[in-house]
C-alpha cells in the first residue's frame, strides 16, 4: 500500500515494514542524512554520545558528502561520535575497495570528529577472522565503557547486494547463521570484489535502536521485491540476507530510490 508523503517521496506499507521511495539516490542520502543527524542529536542529549555502524557503497558516500557539509558539521558535537563499520574487506585501508578509505576520504578527513573514536577494522592481522576477533574484542570494550550491556548500536547503516546481501552476509555462508559472535570473518561472495570479509552478525544488527537500509538502482529492484516479499514470514526462512534483518525492539527504516522500487508496482 503506496500513499504519496510529499511531491518528492512515497511511503509505502508493507507487511510491518514502511519503505520511503525517492526519486533519485540524492533524494534517498538526503533522507538518511536527517534520520542520523536526528538520531546523533537526541543520543547525545541522552547519553552524551552517539554510536553508528557506517556501510561501503555509492549510496552512503552521498551520504557522507552531505554530514560532511557546513550545515552538518555545525548540527552535532562530531568529537563525541563513535564510528564503527558494519562490515569491511580484507584489503589495506588505503586500498580502493576498503570501506574505511572511502569513509576516511568522504566523511572523516571533513569533520571535527577525535580519531580515537573511529574503530577501524585492523585488516593488517594475519587473516579476516583474526581481524573479526579483534574488532568484536573492540566492540565489546566500547559497550563495557559506555555501559551498555545489551551491546545496542544507536544507529547501523546497511546497503544491499543485487543479491540480496546486506553488511557481508551473504545466502548459504556459515556468517549468517551465526548466533553467537558478534563480528565473523566472512568468505567472498558472488558478487565483486572477490576478497575476504568482515561482518557484523545478524544477532548485533538486530539488537540495534534503528536500523537504516539504503538502496539505489535499478540493478537493486530484484533485490528489493524479494525482501518485501519476505515480510509477513519467519525472518529465520528469508529468501535473502537483507530480509532477515528485522530488529528485535529498534526501528526499521528502508530508504530507496524509484529505480530500485521499480518492480514493487509489477
């Protein structure tokens, strides 16, 4: 069920999910910009910081284009932001393919943020699960420190695959059934580049305060109508990673532009 929010959107509801659709993938960054600088701004009132889990892709670069700009570095005290990555590849982090490069180059060198917040994923050890092992030893200290025993992210951001991959879970690999890890290494899956991973586990995304997926694309439309078909079901029996993510108490938001909606109106 479709209704128009505005000229620019649409906000559709389906299953317990509403799907805000933009025309273009500015409009869907812009979107995501005022959810996390809203949710960065009440955290901070509350708990005098604001943790997020920031994701690769050329979508969330939009995105990080926009909190880069004067009006957003002037919204919130950056210097009191945690930063972590949702999931990484095992490449150097000056590689091209590294989620941290593209965050560092478009978000990061940009803002007023202390760098001792921003938890990179140590992709110099000897292999993706030891730098899995270490970033959920990381994390877990963070939660410890902030004294937050249900390990609750304030915010992730998620993209999602043609495949129907979000973070580095991928249909049939052993990362996604896991329960009890809250970072595993991850095996490449069908979809370039061909390198080990590092992922967020489905159990951490799903004890978040609110979950934010943006996709863009007509190439991400197969992808979308799947995991709107999903909703209704046993997230567990899911056709794709993507549609598995369903937070326990948080919030849900999918944001998607009219390409990658096209074929919810087939």
């Amino acid at each position: 069920i479709c209704s128009s929010k505005a000229s620019f959107s649409q906000s559709c509801i389906i299953g317990a999910m509403s799907i805000q659709i933009f025309p273009n993938a500015d409009e869907v960054a812009a979107a995501a910009a005022v959810i996390v600088l809203d949710r960065a701004k009440q955290a901070i009132a509350k708990n005098g910081t604001f943790s997020i889990a920031l994701s690769g892709g050329s979508t969330p670069k939009k995105l990080y284009d926009i909190l880069a700009s004067p009006e957003s570095r002037e919204y919130i005290d950056w210097s009191l932001v945690h930063f972590f990555f949702s999931d990484e590849r095992y490449v150097p982090s000056d590689d091209e393919r590294s989620n941290f490069r593209l965050a560092e180059d478009a978000l990061f060198s940009k803002l007023p943020t202390d760098h001792n917040k921003i938890h990179r994923v140590l992709t110099t050890l000897d292999s993706a699960e030891a730098a899995a092992e270490a970033y959920e030893h990381d994390m877990r200290s963070f939660f410890v420190a902030a004294r937050n025993e249900a390990q609750r992210f304030d915010l992730i951001l998620l993209g999602l695959g043609s495949d129907g991959h979000t973070a580095s879970l991928f249909a049939d690999k052993p990362a996604l059934e896991e329960t009890g890890r809250l970072v595993v290494g991850s095996a490449p899956g069908i979809l370039p580049p061909p390198v080990d991973r590092i992922t967020f586990t489905l159990p951490l995304i799903k004890q978040a305060h609110a979950v934010l997926f943006m996709a863009a694309g007509e190439d991400k439309a197969g992808a979308v109508r799947t995991v709107t078909s999903d909703l209704g079901f046993d997230p567990d029996a899911a056709a794709s990673p993507a549609g598995r993510v369903r937070p326990e108490s948080g919030e849900l938001f999918w944001l998607v532009d009219e390409a990658a909606a096209s074929y919810l109106r087939k």
